[in-house]
C-alpha cells in the first residue's frame, strides 16, 4: 500500500512540473511573438529615418502638368482664352 502511495505522490508532483513547465513555454512563445513584433516596427522605424534623411518628406514636382503650362498659374487655375491646356 505505501508503494502505490508513494508512486500517486510522485505521479502528482511530475503533473504539477508538468503544468508549470507548459505554463513557461507558453510565455516564452508570447515573448518570441513580441521579439518578433518589436523587431518588425525596428525595421520599420530604420525605413522610416532613411525616407526622411534621404529628403523623402520634400514635395515631389506634379509630373501631370508640364512645367511650362503650370508657370504662371496658381493650383487648381485653368488657362483663359487662347491658353494652351
């Protein structure tokens, strides 16, 4: 009879380290996930500086207006009379 005792104890306690290791790796996945999240917007953030140190925030010249139809005028103004369009 202690025998068998002594093996439900034993039985119970790997069953409790079980649990508790189940538990750890389930963290440890979590925290893989947010590694990999936080290294994605790292990337993303080193894009982003280079856009901006490169210029990438300067207005871009309209290529749908030649430059010489726009001389002159103002945004949204059509030519008058005569103007080329």
């Amino acid at each position: 009879m202690k025998g068998i005792r002594e093996k439900e104890t034993e039985i119970s306690q790997l069953n409790e380290k079980n649990q508790n290791l189940t538990r750890q790796l389930d963290q440890l996945v979590v925290s893989r996930e947010e590694m990999g999240k936080l290294s994605q917007m790292a990337v993303e953030i080193q894009a982003l500086h280079s856009h901006v140190s490169l210029g990438g925030t300067r207005p871009q010249p309209r290529r749908d207006v030649p430059p010489a139809a726009a001389a002159g005028r103002r945004r949204g103004e059509r030519a008058g009379p005569g103007g080329a369009e």
